[in-house]
C-alpha cells in the first residue's frame, strides 16, 4: 500500500528522511482493527518524528501521522483516537506510563490503510466530512483538554492564546470563543493574527504587550520565549496551562508570583478517548468546524510537510490517500 514514511532522520533538515512509497499492509493483532483511511491531518508531531524525537532510529521504517478519520472493514465510518494505552490501564490514557502515540511504536494513518486498537474508534459524526475529523484528534483534542479539563475555562472568563496560525493555537480560538470565553491572542505575524478574529477572538496583540487586564487562564504552545509573559499575564489564581514549547524548552519562572498570586502551572498533553467524544458532540451542535489550510493527495504529502515546516499555514493540513 502507499504510505508517507520516515526512513532515515536528520534534526536539520527533517524533510531529507521523508519518503513517499510502499509499505507492507498493516498487521492486526488481537484486539486491533483495520481502517480504510480517507483522510489524515499533519501535526508538528510528525516533523519532530523526521528529527529524531520521540521516535527511535530502531524503529524506522515508521509510517508518520497520528491523525485520522476513515472505514472500518464493516463499514463503520469513524475517527481514530491516537493515544494507544496499555489494554490493562483503566485511568486517563494521557498518564499511562506506557502510553504511545500511533507513529511512534506502531505505524500511523499517513497510509491507506492503518490498523488500531478497536477500543481507539469513535464514531465519526455524519454532520462532519472526513477532512473535518481528521483534523480533530490531536491538535483540537489537545485545544479541548487545555481549555476544559485542564484550566476548566467557563462562559464569560478571558482566556489568553500565545501565538496564532497553528493547529493547537486556532483550535483554541475556536473552541475557547464557541464555549462564551473572550479570547485575546498574542502574535508576531500580523496576517495570521488578523485572521483569528474570524474564528472569535476578541482582541490581538502584539507579542510580550502589555495586556489591559491580566487573564483567567493562558493557553502555552511556544514556550521559552512567552512564557515570561504568560506568568504574568494572569490574575491572582489564574491559570497557565502548557502543552508544547516550539521556541525552546527551558524558560525562567518568577517563582515568587507563584505562590503570592496562587497561580496554576499546569502540564496537557492530547486527550482522553471520552474527551474525543465530547469534541466531535460539541462541533457537530454548534456547528463549528475546524480550519483547513489546505488539502493535498497523500502523494503530494512532501508539499504539505515543508508548508508546516516554513510556518506557511493557518489551520490544518490534510492529506488524502
């Protein structure tokens, strides 16, 4: 079958391992089930595979991406949960030691077929396309359990993204403004951040500005170099809620407000199973949909994959096999 697939990684130039082929079909153990894929989102996940992070060399070939919405061999039309759990965990999947994402241990969804756990299928919304569902599992899933589980964000309250442009960071718009937050962005490229406020945003503002008011909760993806600000930012008991660091991982924290202002500095990564669930609900009854920068065959994957490499996208890239 045709795939996109790392076969060799380098930390400079990431897309030199990609490789556009055939690969093996999927094996399907017990417990696992086989799904026709008709749609896959890129994430920033996927070029940090090609670097060498979270995906060892012992491992390649691997079939990249996490993400993806497709048929199962019955006719089921559904969307893959990428977090693969030990079948013994029976806690949130996100804090299972042993927890992978589809693309690091087992091979991912850049294919035409992929095989998952059963217990990883939700049932695709027919009010939802493909490309749509794809989208959703990993960067608006993460969005979703930033602003709900995590800083418990609630109609009225005003939320704080840093950064605009990427998956994680227009979900966040989306969602926080579908949910009644008012949402302020941060941002360095004037275009992107204009375009935030079709998704709902309230306010844009420049990177490290000082804000009019400090926040209920700020939403972190790009670490070192706003997490200053971030700490800032919040109101006494305010919440800061971090799941990426795309500008460096080590940062300075004022440890003093910490504890003065009773701040919450809190880790998230992906989501739960049931968390996907409520994702999907919440998009098909209010109609909100996630943004597509563009859509490409798998076979032009090389394209989408410099496009999120350069910064050049405004929402999701979606590959189609």
């Amino acid at each position: 079958m045709f795939a996109a697939y790392a076969s060799t990684m380098d930390a400079d130039d990431p897309l030199a391992g990609l490789t556009l082929g055939d690969r093996p079909e999927p094996s399907v153990p017990d417990g696992w089930t086989t799904v026709t894929v008709r749609a896959a989102a890129l994430n920033r996940h996927d070029l940090w595979s090609l670097r060498g992070v979270g995906l060892d060399a012992s491992r390649l070939p691997m079939i990249l991406g996490c993400d993806a919405a497709g048929v199962t061999e019955d006719g089921r039309e559904v969307v893959v949960h990428a977090v693969v759990s030990d079948p013994e965990w029976r806690d949130d999947e996100t804090l299972d030691p042993k927890r992978t994402l589809l693309s690091e241990l087992h091979p991912g969804t850049f294919a035409e077929r992929v095989a998952v756990p059963s217990r990883n299928l939700v049932p695709k919304p027919a009010a939802l396309s493909f490309e749509e569902a794809a989208c959703l599992p990993t960067a608006w899933l993460t969005a979703y359990r930033m602003l709900f589980t995590q800083a418990r964000v609630t109609p009225g309250q005003t939320v704080l993204v840093q950064g605009a442009g990427g998956g994680v960071s227009t979900a966040l718009v989306a969602l926080g403004a579908a949910a009644g937050a008012r949402v302020w962005v941060t941002s360095r490229d004037p275009e992107k951040a204009a375009r935030v406020l079709d998704l709902g945003a309230d306010q844009l503002f420049e990177s490290g500005a000082r804000l009019p008011a400090r926040v209920d909760a700020v939403m972190e993806t790009v670490g070192a170099a706003t997490w200053k600000h971030s700490v800032r930012c919040l109101r006494p008991g305010g919440t800061l809620v971090v799941s990426g660091a795309t500008s460096g991982y080590v940062a300075e924290t004022e440890l003093n407000r910490v504890f003065f202002l009773q701040l919450r500095l809190l880790g998230s990564t992906m989501g739960t199973r049931d968390e996907l669930v409520r994702l999907l609900a919440f998009c098909e009854r209010t109609g909100l949909r996630p943004v597509v920068d563009r859509v490409l065959p798998l076979a032009d994957a090389r394209e989408g994959f410099a496009a999120l490499d350069n910064g050049d996208v405004f929402g999701k890239v979606v590959l189609t096999p």
